[in-house]
C-alpha cells in the first residue's frame, strides 16, 4: 500500500461562493494535511488529527506556509493547437483557415502527435492543471496520443477524435460513415481504460453536413454516458454561416437540439450571442455553456455574459477554460484573471472565491465529475496542486500588505502564473517537480 501525508493549508470547495464572505462554501485549514493512499485522498483535516490515521514512519511532503487546493479543471480545448497559440488573425474564420486547419493536418503523423501530446502534458503538469476535456484532430491516430500521453501520467483525461466533413481542407475532412466508425472504435480502444474519457466530438456544426450530426446523435443514443464537446455562437459570421446551412434549425443551438446532441454531459464552447430562446434552451436541457475569456478577446468574438448564462434562479451551468489555441494561455490562473476582466467590462462581477471554486469543483461540476475530482474530499482522486503567492519578487512584495484569503486568492489570479505553482500531484504523485526545463 502506498501511503503519504502532504502538510499545508488546504482550501477545497463544497458549493459555489453565494457571497464574499461565504465561508460555508469551503474548508480552510491552516495547518492541514491531506493523507493519501493508493492514488486516493483516505483523510482531510487538520495535521495532527490525520497524522494519527497514517502508519509509522510514513512520509511527509511538507508545505506549511503554502495553499493546497485541488488541480485545476480544464474543460474546453485543443490538443492539435499547441503550435497555433500567438497565430495573428482578424477573425474566427481566417484564423481556423490560416493556421489552425494547415497545423492540424501535421497530426496525421503519429510521431508528430506523440510529440505534442507530450508537451501538452508537461505544461499541464507545469500549470496546475490535472483535468482537461480536448479536442484532438480528426486523426484517430492523435487520440491514441493524446491519450498514451495521459495514461503515462496517470491524468484523468478527457478527449476525442473531431468530426469534420465538410468545410475544411481534404486532408482534414473524413466522412459520416469513418466519423461514427473512428469514434465507436476509439470509444471502446480508450473509454474507461485507466482514467480516460471519451468525448463525442462534432466540431461546430459549420463542418458537419446533417448526416455526420446525424452519426453524431447516433453515437450520444448508442453511448448514453459520455460526454459531447462542440463549439456554439461564438463570433457573428461564424452564426450567420451557420444558420445559412442549417435554416430550417431556427437557431445554433436548434441544430443540436434537433440531432440528439444536447443535455447534462453536453458541452458548448463559447455561448456568446445567445437568444433568449437558445439560453433557455440550454436551461431546460442542463447543458453546460463553457466561457473561454482569452480566446474570445484574442480572435475578437464578445464578451460572454456570465449572468445572462446563470439566469435568474442560478440555473444555467457555465465551465471556465483555456481554449488554447485561440486562448492565449494554458495558465488557468491567466484565465481567471481575463474572466475577472471581461466580467468588469460588462459591470459583473467575478469574486476570487468564486473564480477558485469554478477552476476546481465548478469545472468538475460542469464536466459531471464531482464524485472524483475538483474536491480535497475523502474518496475523490489524489490530484491537487500546491501554490505559493509569493512566488516572483513583485508578488512578494505584494503578499507584504495581503491580510486575507480572498486577497490572497486575487493575487494569485492577477499576478500569478506557473512559476506559482510550487508541485502538482496526480493521483497522489508528485509529478512537476520531475519535469525538465
């Protein structure tokens, strides 16, 4: 049996801050530990109360001083698009067809996919992030990579194969048939092996044509428990296109409705430019609207409405993600940070307890997973990230005049990044500190 105690100040949430001082949405303690057995967290508590449930002599990772909280979540992005990140570009459109589309047929190299894949992993690891949900290309080869890469670490990770038949060039388009076909055998090749899940991936409905969203609706029927990832009203032209090829939908959000691919698992990037119909629409499917802050300023597509998406009676679900590679960082610190800003523009706001929540049980929440990850709880998975707030000179300083956890917390979001977080643990496992430069 493998057994550790880790030593810090923990913080994990239990449900979504109501309020700034809502301390009964979260457990803080000062000198903490959290003991973990078997890639499992068997106890949380204050130290010398878990220490008495571990064995003699067993190890101490020691962190006094420092916040361990659970990893980051990361629901939407791009595995193919590592190399794409600071591509420049005047739209959604030009960007996908100037760089993004020409990088992602790269990934029919097995070689050059195991390559990236890795590299996505390391600066996970790097970041703090030990979940994400990725959208591969429609290679069934960058999967298999994706996933390898994963499964090497041990990283509850989400993914599949995009499906694209049409609008895009040759090299990337497959067909209805090999789509539904590619999917199925990567569901039962990866689905449940170790920590993976599969993800039924449309693309966006622009490239696919009714039949492969009909495939698609085929695969949610037939797999009833995985999750869906697609992208919705996310820039102007792109919904105008879309209700071009797709008129008798009525709206985005119609087109899914109408081929089975919408409900609780069913994750929607963007959500920008939302009708009131397709808001509610969402409300009474319980899907999830994903908002990506530095992509939607990067290409230029709105500002998402976070109260608009939460609704009156708090019933919308709403993730918080990277988007890389249209965000522009894989940091989910730099993400909280530009959520907080594109928030204020819009006279929300974004509080640093309720940020924090979001990037850990608010994303697990939103991805289903709540039972495992996103929580320091006894029984959920060991993956969970230790930070520091002092980690550059300029936050030291700061930290000089911090006198609270909220403060503590924003200045982790505004100023911090990897150089922030001190180790990540998967499954128990220290794993950045074995990284290389």
């Amino acid at each position: 049996m493998s057994e550790k105690l880790v030593r810090g100040r923990l913080l994990s949430f239990c449900a979504k801050p109501q309020a700034r001082d809502d301390d009964s949405a979260y457990r803080y303690i000062e000198d903490g530990a959290l003991l973990v057995r078997n890639g499992t967290i068997a106890a949380m508590g204050s130290f010398d109360e878990v220490r008495t449930q571990a064995d003699e002599g067993v190890q101490i990772d020691d962190y006094r001083g420092k916040l361990i909280m659970p990893g980051f979540i990361d629901p939407h992005m791009h595995f193919p698009q590592m190399q794409v990140l600071a591509s420049y570009a005047g739209s959604l459109l030009e960007w996908l067809n100037t760089y993004t589309f020409v990088e992602e047929q790269r990934f029919s190299d097995s070689v050059h996919a195991a390559r990236i894949a890795d590299h996505l992993m390391d600066e996970f690891i790097r970041n703090g992030t030990t979940t994400a949900s990725a959208f591969c290309s429609v290679h069934p080869g960058s999967v298999d990579a994706y996933f390898t890469a994963a499964s090497h670490r041990n990283m509850l990770m989400l993914g599949g194969k995009v499906m694209m038949d049409r609008e895009a060039p040759e090299a990337l388009t497959d067909t209805p048939q090999s789509s539904y076909d590619d999917t199925k055998a990567g569901i039962e090749k990866w689905h449940g092996l170790g920590r993976n899940y599969y993800v039924i991936t449309p693309r966006f409905a622009i490239t696919s044509t009714p039949e492969q969203l009909e495939a698609a609706g085929a695969l949610a029927k037939e797999f009833p428990d995985l999750h869906i990832q697609t992208h919705l009203n996310e820039n102007k032209n792109e919904i105008a296109f879309t209700n071009e090829l797709y008129p008798e939908a009525g709206d985005y959000f119609g087109i899914y409705e109408k081929y089975g691919l919408v409900g609780d698992k069913s994750l929607f990037g963007h959500c920008i430019h939302m009708s009131d119909r397709e808001r509610d629409a969402m409300f009474d499917t319980n899907s999830v609207a994903v908002f990506c802050p530095t992509s939607n300023m990067f290409i230029g597509s709105g500002h998402f409405d976070w109260q608009n998406m939460e609704g009156d009676q708090k019933q919308g679900r709403i993730g918080l993600a990277t988007d890389i590679g249209g965000g522009t960082s894989i940091s989910m610190l730099r993400t909280m940070d530009e959520g907080y800003k594109v928030l204020q523009l819009q006279g929300q706001r974004l509080p640093p307890l309720v940020s924090f929540y979001q990037a850990t049980l608010g994303n697990a929440e939103a991805l289903s997973l709540q039972d495992r990850i996103g929580t320091l709880a006894e029984g959920s998975d060991a993956d969970f990230i230790v930070l520091d707030a002092t980690a550059t000179p300029v936050m030291k300083l700061r930290m000089e005049t911090v006198f609270d956890l909220e403060q503590e917390l924003f200045l982790l979001q505004t100023m911090g990044d990897d150089r922030a977080i001190v180790e990540t643990y998967i499954a128990g496992e220290a794993l950045k500190s074995k990284l290389g430069g």
